[in-house]
C-alpha cells in the first residue's frame, strides 16, 4: 500500500486506537513510524505478531501524520478491512 493508498484507506490513527483495531480484527496492515519511540510501540507489534497482522515500518511519524491528514506525527496507524 503506498502513501496515496494510505490517504484514502479508512484508518484508525494512533497507538492505543490501533491496539484496539488489530485486536477487534479490523486492521489489514499496521504502520509504524520507525522514528517513533519503541516503548511507545512495543504493545502495537506485540498484538500485530500474535494477530499476524502485517506490519509496515517504512515511513516517519511525520510522514505517517501528513498521509492521514493530521497536522502533528502519528506513530502508529492501522488501516481497516
């Protein structure tokens, strides 16, 4: 899925909203910023291991942040089936 995808992807933004997401089964992929801080995402990619849900570290929090429409960095993101 590339940036333009992510955009236009129904999503849940953040860590805890993206816990809840993967463990409810409504995540497809996860992303995750890989300047993010790791305790901050340890939980996230303990759920997304156990759920098998595929997980994307590829971009910045920014980056993740301006795909989502935010203004601020997010550094968790779970795009939904």
């Amino acid at each position: 899925m590339s940036i333009a995808d992510l955009k236009n992807a129904k999503k849940v933004v953040g860590a805890k909203q993206t816990v809840k997401a993967v463990e409810k089964g409504l995540a497809a992929i996860v992303y995750l910023a890989n300047d993010a801080d790791q305790r901050l995402l340890l939980p996230v990619t303990e759920v997304c291991i156990r759920e098998k849900i595929a997980v994307d570290n590829s971009l910045s929090m920014l980056e993740l942040g301006k795909a989502c429409g935010i203004e601020v960095g997010a550094a968790a993101v779970a795009c939904l089936k």
